[in-house]
C-alpha cells in the first residue's frame, strides 16, 4: 500500500511514502514522539528508582 | 563478417563508457564515506570501553548505557533537523532554503539517483554522535541519563551542526567573512563540545568525594586497562572520522578540503600520525600517566586536525607535543577552579579544539581561499576560535541550568553513594566479583552427570 512507484522506469526516489508528504510528516512526528517519549519514560524510572533508594 | 566502424558508433560507445565510469565513480565515493562511517562506530566502541573503565564499578553500567542510548538518540534527532540546521543556516541565526533536507523531503531516503545525500547525511550523524559522546565521560558517575540524553541531542544534533554550518558549509559565514579554516574539526566538533561540556560541568558539580576540603581527590578508574583500550580504539575511529571530512570529487578534481582547496590523503595521513605521536609525548612528559599519556594521542591529533592539510609535518608534530603540555596544565588549573572532569574532556576537547583553530592563523596564515573567500589569518582564526568556544558553552550553561532548577540533572545523593547502576539500571557489571571460589555456583553445570547434579536447581549464593 505505500508503494511510491508502479515501474522502475526513469525512477528516483522510490522509497514507500515518497509519493506523499503528509504521511512522511506523519512518521517524522512518530519518531519525535518516540525519542521524546523516550527520555520521558527514562524521568519516571529515574525519579522512581530514586524514591525507592531514598 | 565485423560492423562498420564510423564515427557515430565510436561516439556512441565513447559515451557508453563515460557512462559507466562516471557510475563507478559515484559508486566510489558511496563506498569511501560508507566505510568512513563504518570505522566511525569505532569510536562510540572506543567511549564505550574507556568510559566504563573510568567509573567505578558501581557506575560502570550508567556510564555505558549512556553512551549506547546517545547514539539511538542523535542519529533520529539528526535526521529531524540536524542535517536541515546544517543546511539551512550558513548565514548565521536566520534560515536560508533548505526544504530539501526536511525529513519528509523525496531527498531524504532511498533514490536511485541520488548517490550522496544518504551517505553524507550518515557520515554527519556520525560526526554528531562523536560531538555528542565528548560530552559523555566528562560527566560520568553523577548526571542523571535522562539529562544525558537531552543535553547530547542538543549537542550531537544542533549545536555542533550549526558550528557546521557556519564554519564548514561552503557558503558558511565564517568562511566567507573570516576566510576560516578548520579541515579536521577542531573548532566545529571539539572546540564545541569542550566548551558545550564546561557549561555543564559548572552547574552539574563536583562527584561526591572528589574536593575534601577544597583539595582535589584521585578518583580511581575502575579498569584503567580498560580505559587505554578503549581510548586506542577511539584513535582507530579518527581516521574513519578524518577520511569524512575530505571532499572525495566527481569528475577530475580529485581530493579537496571541505573549502574546496586542493589537499589529498596523503597530506592527512602525514598530519594525523605526527600529531598523534607528538600528543602521546606531550602528555607522557607532562604527567607519566597511563591514562594522560593515551589521552595525549587524541590531543595531538586534535590540536593539528584544523590544519591537517596545510602544516608540515614535523611542525605538525611540535605542535602536538606543546600541546599535550599545554593540555594537562590547563585540565590542572580547571580541577584547581573546582570543576571535576571525570576524563579531561575540555582540556583534550575543548581547549585544544579552540587553541587548533587559532594555531592554522598563526603557521598558515596568508593561505589563500577559493572561490572569493579571503584568505586564512590570525585574527580570523581567532575570532572564530572564540565563536566556537561560545556556542558550545553557552548553550550548554543555558540549558543545564535550566535541568538543574527542575531537579533533573544529577542523579539523588544516596544514588551517587549506593552507585547508579543499582539503583537506576537495575544491573551488575562484576556479578560474581565478590562470590568466594568456594561457593556453588548459581548456575547448574550442564556436564556434570546426575549422580553430581541431579536436580539441576539454582542454589543461592553460599547456601
């Protein structure tokens, strides 16, 4: 389905999605959202773990 | 019976073989930074080992856990912005057109043909992770790895690129007002993250126990084997780091810097072993330390990369020496001004990184630029040495002071006293260190018979 080409003729960037922006700025904030989501879940440990070493 | 030869046939298989070579050709610059980057990595294996070698056991772990984690963490936050900063701002702070390298840009993954986008972006992420990981020792043992993270994201992914932009882009302003010269990194990457790395030293602290009374403590690497290793491995990734920052051309151009100025391997190769053989003397002489005299190798490259296609290379040499000297004292005076860097990051880093880039006006000043830059001097390369000085440490002040008033930038005081890798990653890394040999062993021995082991069960320790 994310298929960006339908023949290798006279092709350039082929990659899935490349044919539609939206989703590669949908994908771009899923990987923000996953580093900054990330750290956040590395806070929480943190601030757990210190808790319990108090 | 053979064709007939005219000349519209031997134009046309003349053409046929430009073709082909002038394919191979970008092939082979794929290849070159491909396997530049590949040697990279050696020196994220090389702060892996020398950084675990320098904590104490019990934070041997966190300190190794950060330096995997700023690798997962820099190479997407580059591909989010860091190759757009680079792009976008030559100029200074205001942003010129750089859609192209967006990360929802066609650019910005696989095309045919597109042989170097790709493989220049991951030599930069590569760059970026190094710039990230010299933060990384400096702060081991008491810096929480969530404020880790943030910090060497800013670093690794903005900070150094945009230092990149300035002061290695084509059309960076550095080059182009100052004449700036800065071929091996000194300014943009080191000089950058020494001083991004004093920043946070300053607002992070001291480790506990390292000041008694004002007066600076020995703390002991926990395998300083360990350490010389990994900090050997790190030279092997410099030249993976080096061969990356030589413009590998198309055409008949051959070899130039990143200015565009003539230069070859060669010049790089002579240049990078004297200074590492100098630095490793400089630092020898200085302190007759193990750890100082490997972290000699890295001063000594540092302290010519910026000029590592211009100087001969016994000055190449001198110059490493004195500044191997010159290293160790400054790391002295810092320890006397209360600041606890775990591994000398800003002197090795940061001092030499800015005092390189100062060094190129001073014995190659009055080399000309290309393409209407002026040419290299002394007040150019200082006031550049000073810029790349700034925009390490201020950012890096900035926003640690920031992590400090929301309590999140130091690890708890009973997690700095029980260590952090028991309290935070919940691992050993000498689990059997303190098991007597006379003891059974957790573990059931998978070729003892029945009659020895019969019912396989763990047994605790000393049970």
């Amino acid at each position: 389905m994310g298929s960006s080409i339908t023949t290798w003729e006279n092709v350039a960037a082929y990659f899935t999605f490349a044919d539609n922006p939206a989703a590669l700025v949908l994908f771009a904030l899923g990987v923000t959202g996953i580093v900054a989501g990330l750290i956040g879940y590395i806070v929480k440990h943190e601030n757990e773990a210190f808790k319990q070493h108090k | 019976m053979s064709d007939t030869v005219t000349l519209e046939s031997l134009q046309a298989a003349l053409q046929t073989q430009q073709a082909t070579f002038e394919m191979h050709q970008a092939m082979n610059v794929e290849v070159f930074y491909w396997w530049c980057t590949a040697i990279m990595m050696m020196i994220h294996a090389g702060f892996l080992a020398y950084e675990m070698g320098a904590s104490r056991s019990k934070n041997a772990l966190a300190a190794g856990i950060k330096n995997i984690l700023a690798l997962a963490v820099i190479i997407p936050t580059f591909y989010l912005f860091g190759w757009w900063i680079y792009n976008a701002f030559p100029n200074g702070f205001v942003p010129v057109d750089a859609a192209a390298a967006l990360p929802w840009s066609q650019s910005m993954g696989p095309d045919v043909q597109d042989m170097g986008t790709g493989i220049f972006w991951a030599a930069f992420a590569l760059f970026g992770a190094t710039t990230g990981s010299i933060l990384s020792g400096a702060v081991i043992e008491r810096i929480r790895v969530s404020a880790f993270l943030i910090l060497t994201v800013f670093l690794g992914s903005a900070i150094w690129i945009l230092a990149g932009a300035w002061g290695w882009h084509p059309d960076g302003w550095l080059l182009t007002d100052l004449g700036y010269h800065d071929v091996g990194a000194s300014g943009v990457v080191h000089a950058v993250a020494g001083f991004f790395t004093l920043g946070v030293l300053i607002n992070l602290g001291a480790r506990k126990g390292k000041f008694i009374n004002g007066v600076a403590q020995t703390i002991s690497p926990h395998s300083l084997p360990m350490t010389l290793i990994g900090l050997m491995m790190i030279i092997f990734g410099f030249f993976g780091f080096l061969g990356g920052c030589i413009i590998f051309n198309g055409g008949d151009t051959g070899w130039t810097t990143i200015y565009n100025t003539p230069t070859n391997l060669s010049a790089f190769a002579f240049n990078t072993l004297m200074g590492f053989a100098g630095g490793i003397i400089g630092c020898y002489i200085a302190t007759r330390d193990p750890f100082w005299t490997m972290s000699g190798g890295l001063v000594g490259i540092i302290s010519v990369a910026a000029g590592l296609d211009l100087y001969s290379p016994s000055l190449a040499f001198i110059i490493a020496v004195v500044m191997g000297l010159a290293a160790v004292k400054f790391a002295k005076f810092l320890e006397k001004m209360g600041i606890d860097d775990a591994v000398g990051a800003v002197a090795v880093h940061g001092f030499t990184g800015m005092v390189a880039v100062a060094l190129v006006g001073v014995f190659a000043g009055g080399t000309p630029n290309v393409n209407g830059a002026p040419e290299i001097t002394f007040a150019g390369q200082a006031t550049a040495a000073v810029i790349m000085a700034l925009l390490g440490f201020i950012p890096g002040y900035g926003i640690s002071f920031l992590l400090k008033k929301l309590n999140m930038l130091r690890v708890s005081e009973a997690c700095e006293d029980i260590g952090i890798d028991e309290v935070e990653i919940l691992a050993k890394p000498y689990p059997e260190a303190n098991v007597p040999a006379t003891a059974e062993s957790e573990v059931p021995n998978k070729l003892a018979g029945p009659h020895d082991n019969s019912d396989d069960q763990l047994t605790p320790q000393g049970a």
